[in-house]
C-alpha cells in the first residue's frame, strides 16, 4: 500500500470512528429515554435525538468524505489491499450513498417524530386507545414513505419497502423474504395442526403462578449469568434495567439489557433476558481487531436476532437446560416450583398454544405473528392498506392465521413499540433469525457432539464459544447470505428450522 493510500485509508478509519462513537451515546440516550427519562423530558429528548441524528448525517455526508471514498477506490493499490480493508471501504461507500441523497430536513424530522411517538405509544397503549396513537403513527408512515422513495432509487430496488428490508437483511427484499415465509408458514400450519390432534396437554398453570418481583430478578440475574453477560462484577460490561418494551443498546464494553417484569408470568422475565442477554453477548463478541470500524458491528438484524433467539429458544426452552434450573428455581422462588417434576415443567415451558401477544408466543407458533406483521408492513408501504384499517386488519389476520380473537389494540396493533420507533423493516429479522437458528443447531450438533450434556450441567461456554467463533467474531465481513454458506455449508433454507421443531415438539407431544 502505498503511503498516500495508507493515509487516506486511515483517515477513513478516523472518520468511521466518530461515527461509531456518537451513535454508542445515541444508543445511551435512547435507553434512557425509555428505561429512566421522566415523562416530561420528551420534548427536550426530541431536541437532542434530532440534534445527535442531524450530527451523524452530517459526518456521513459531507462531501469530502465522499472525495476520500472514491480516492481510495480509484487509486491503483486498492485491488490490492486486504479483503477487510476493501469491505470496510464499500460498507462506508453504501452508508455514504444512501445517506447522502436523504436531505437533512427529513433526517432531523423523523428523529423528532420518533421521540415523540414513542411517547405517545405508551400513552395510547395504557389507555387502549389507538385513536390517540393513529395520528403519530399517520405521520410516521409517511415520513418514512418517503425516505423509503428515496432510498429505492439510491439502492436499485424494485419498491420502496425493498429498500427498507435491505437496511436490516441485505439481500433479503420482499420477493425473497415472501418465498421464504410461505414456505415456513407452510411448515408450521402442518406442525400445529400435528400438536392439535394429539391427545396430550401440558400442564401450563406453573407458568401463571405469581411469583414476586424481587425474585424474578434474582431469576433474571441468574439467567444473565449462565449466558457470561457480566452485570456485577468490578469490570461488568453490562446492566440490567426495566422497559415497556424490552431490547438491548450497546457496543463491546458498554450493553444495556431491558426486561418487563410480569407477577403472573414469570416466563416474559426469564425468556426475555435470555433473548435481550444474547444480544448483549453479540455486541459484546464483535472482533476487538476491528472495532469502531464498519467491519467491527453486527452482519445484519436478522443475524443478531438469530443469535438472541438461539440462546432464548435453542438453549433456554431446551430439555437440557429446563433440567439444570428448575432445582435452583425451586430453592430461589420456593413455592409454585416445589414438587413440580422436569418432564412435566418441560411440558409446560414448550406448550403450543397460540396468543394474541408476540411476546408469549411458543416457537411454533411465533414466527405466525412475524408474517402478518410482514405482510402488513409490505402491504401499508404498497398502498395497501389505510392507518384507519391497520387494527380491523390486524385483528382478521391473528382470527386467520392463529386463530385468537384480540381483545383490544393494546394487546392487538399497539403491542409492539417498532412502528412507533419508525423500524419500518425490522420485524422479518425475527422469523429470519429463526430460520437461521434451525442452520446453525443442525451444524452445532455436528461439531460440537456434547453440547447438551454441557447444558444439563450447567455450562453454556460450548455454545457460547461455538456461536462466537463461527458467527460474532467475523462481525460485518460477509453479507448473511454469504455468512450462512461459509458456516452451514449450503444456501438458506427453512427446512432444517422445521426439522428441529418436530423433533423436539415430537417429544413433547408425542407424535
């Protein structure tokens, strides 16, 4: 490389840092804003999200960079320098184009409306009123319609919610992502019609059993523990705190894990801070080599889900799990546990049975709840369907596809905080997360035999170290697609996800 490169190569990789280090504060700021802002510090939040986003824009756009990106792709060294190096120069070519045709105006608009909608959504969803939620969720629509105008013409795409999809799982537009879920929905129709004609029904009211919330967050504590997330320690690199909604926000040394505590439904706790903790071991395993580089973060959403949704599904719902914790539960909690056997609470953990909430969904089943609000999201961005029609829509697709009647919109459109977040886009990541999941256990129990042994006894470090080596530690270097090739061998596929959940809900069930 030469010393002109190697200078500018390196001013990128400065640039690409402050862009880095200022969203780490805006991932901070947005978990305030939902674990600790009082609530009338929403319109000053508004101020400083826009003032941060327009900020960031800025760094990305500004022309010079621009000049530094093309220099270093037109200069004669650049074919030979490493393939990292190269993918960090496109990754911040991408992120330069995208942003630069959205104008500064829009960028601070939807950052302000996004704070406030957020606001306005807990508000709507206590009082289970979504006329007081449609006229924010109005404008968001079409704040975001237009971004994603913009975005189809910079990116290629054949419409405008293409667009959005790419920005969560590269490649994966809507053409792709409809094959892909009806061949799941297909599958799962099939297995959820198996479990309905067996005889057998768990016993679930251990799950209902109050259980106070001091010892849910022993429960809850314990859980973070067994997955290596650090929140005691003198050099822990994470927290725990309480949301409406839970998530994660974080980067490498600094990960902020949310839950929802429920006295009459202990699991939401458990399986969430299984869920959220894998996503904070995520960020905590991005490759150190490459950090504050493009390179150095997350291969996309539904790559970072499958890894949250490993450890809250394939490790937390497991036989071999559920085995090792229900004796500590039993001395943590005390009473409902005492007495209750692991086969039965085995039974109880994996019931199929489908619900109106996401959040309470089992494995078969919750994937249902991704396609209709994919098909939603496809449908609104198409024209589709009006903001006045989103709740009779939504509440005809759970009657069709699930088979439950929802009561009201806090539990039905308002349940989940991502339209009021303007993470138009995200929600596919979840069901696609799954499918790779179903891809990486197959190869887990190839290279690494004895894993479940390990989980009975209480060791998660075979898991944890399999999925951190061949997943978190190469960061953004491939796209997923390429990503699932490289470490399963093959393209992606829905069959072998359909392949784990009938041999485990098999054992269940008995079929």
């Amino acid at each position: 490389m030469s010393a002109n490169l190697k200078k500018s190569y390196g001013e990128l990789l400065a640039r690409c840092k402050d862009v880095y280090v200022l969203q780490s504060a805006m991932g901070i700021i947005y978990w305030d804003m939902q674990t600790k802002m009082p609530p009338a510090g929403v319109a000053l939040r508004g101020q400083q999200t826009s003032l941060l986003q327009v900020t960031q824009y800025k760094m990305v756009t500004d022309s010079a960079y621009g000049k530094l990106i093309d220099g270093i792709m037109t200069d004669p060294g650049y074919a030979k320098m490493s393939y990292p190096e190269q993918r960090n120069v496109k990754l911040a070519k991408k992120v330069y184009d995208e942003n630069v045709k959205i104008p500064e105006s829009l960028v601070a608009e939807l950052a302000k409306q996004r704070a406030t909608a957020i606001n306005t959504w807990k508000k709507a969803k206590a009082a289970k009123d979504y006329k007081l939620f449609k006229p924010e969720l109005e404008k968001n629509i079409e704040l975001m319609k237009k971004r994603a105008d913009i975005l189809m013409k910079v990116k290629g795409t054949k419409t405008p919610y293409d667009s959005l999809l790419d920005s969560y799982e590269p490649g994966m537009y809507t053409r792709e992502t409809t094959e892909l879920f009806d061949d799941l929905k297909e599958g799962l129709v099939v297995l959820l019609a198996k479990v309905k004609k067996t005889s057998f029904t768990p016993d679930s009211s251990i799950l209902t059993a109050p259980v106070p919330v001091e010892k849910q967050w022993k429960m809850a504590e314990m859980a973070l523990d067994f997955i290596g997330v650090d929140i005691k320690s003198p050099n822990a690199w994470a927290r725990l705190d309480t949301t409406e909604h839970p998530f994660t926000s974080g980067y490498y040394d600094d990960v902020r894990v949310t839950t929802r505590f429920t006295e009459n439904w202990w699991p939401r706790s458990l399986f969430t801070v299984l869920h959220e903790g894998g996503h904070a071991v995520y960020d905590r395993n991005y490759p150190k080599d490459y950090k504050f580089q493009p390179i150095g973060d997350r291969c996309s959403h539904g790559i970072h889900e499958s890894q949250s949704k490993f450890l809250e599904n394939m490790v937390g719902r497991s036989p071999e799990f559920l085995a090792y914790v229900l004796p500590i539960l039993k001395k943590m909690v005390g009473k409902p546990f005492r007495g209750m056997k692991t086969r039965d609470f085995v039974a109880a953990v994996n019931r199929v049975q489908p619900t109106a909430l996401r959040g309470q969904a089992d494995e078969i089943t919750y994937s249902l709840h991704i396609i209709i609000r994919f098909e939603m999201e496809r449908d609104i961005f198409a024209g589709k369907i009006d903001v006045d029609d989103l709740p009779t829509v939504w509440n005809k697709k759970y009657k069709e596809y699930l088979g439950v009647v929802v009561k009201d919109d806090s539990e039905g459109v308002m349940q989940d905080t991502h339209w009021a977040g303007n993470s138009f886009g995200y929600f596919p990541s979840y069901a696609i997360g799954n499918v790779y999941d179903g891809m990486f256990v197959k190869n887990l129990r190839r290279d690494v035999p004895d894993y479940r042994k390990a989980l009975r006894s209480g060791d998660s470090k075979p898991v944890i170290k399999w999925l951190s080596e061949n997943v978190q530690r190469k960061g953004n270097l491939l796209n997923p697609p390429e990503l699932m090739k490289e470490v399963c061998g093959t393209k992606v596929t829905v069959k072998p996800y359909l392949s784990y959940l009938e041999k485990k809900f098999g054992k269940v069930y008995g079929f």
